[in-house]
C-alpha cells in the first residue's frame, strides 16, 4: 500500500467509523504496510483514527508491536508528542501537514464548543522548505 494524504484521510474516517467492518477493512489494508516508511502516517492514524492500542494488537499485529515501541505503551499521545514521535522517526512532509490539518480542525472544534467565534479566524498551515 502506498499512502498519500487522501488515502490516509479515508483510512482515519475508517478507523471513526461506528461500524466495526469499516475498522476490520482499514486494518487489513494496513498489515501489508512499510512502516519505517509509512510511520507518520501511521502515527497520524493512530492519533486521529483509532487510539485503543488494543484494538491495533487485535487487528494489525506486526504493526502494532512497531507502534508500541514509538509510542513507549502511552494510552494516548498528546498533539506535542505526535508530532515530536513524527518528526523523530523521519515522518513525511505530507503525514506532518496532514497531523497538523487534524489537530488544528480538532482544536478548532474545541474553541467552537466553549463558545469561541472560530468564524472570525482563519488557519493555514504549509510547512517551509529547508533553505
């Protein structure tokens, strides 16, 4: 499997889903995945698409044993740690761009839930070449 931003979107929105062959279906697209390098975008995934580590051992074993040793058994990984865990082990421009769209949509959901007018700002994230 090779992912880009679209195929990993559609993965997550997978992983979100409440019909459990959704998540069986992700997975399974998933156990033949290079993961040293694919692992932002596996980190991306398990941030946003599916956080139970359980369900990773589960479906997706191999990948899950790789994961567990980036993510040293936390249960959940805060925005900073993601991101750090990302740019530690050589993740994608694209899977930093896409954490970045996520948290940034999540926090967005959060300021909009506490009453912040989030329609008064507006976001946008690229990321600068290394000159």
């Amino acid at each position: 499997m090779i992912f880009n931003k679209e195929e990993t979107k559609n993965l997550i929105t997978m992983l979100q889903s409440e019909d459990s062959e959704n998540h069986i279906v992700a997975f399974e697209a998933l156990k033949n995945v290079d993961f040293k390098k694919y692992t932002g975008e596996i980190l991306v995934l398990y941030k946003f698409g599916c956080t139970d580590i359980n369900k990773w051992r589960e479906n997706c074993k191999t990948i899950s044993n790789k994961l567990l040793k980036i993510v040293d058994d936390e249960k959940i990984l805060t925005g900073p740690a993601t991101l750090s865990k990302i740019t530690s082990n050589n993740g994608s421009i694209a899977s930093i761009e896409l954490f970045m769209e996520y948290f940034v949509s999540n926090m967005t959901k959060m300021l909009d839930g506490i009453g912040y007018p989030t329609n008064k700002f507006e976001i946008n994230i690229k990321l600068k070449d290394n000159d």
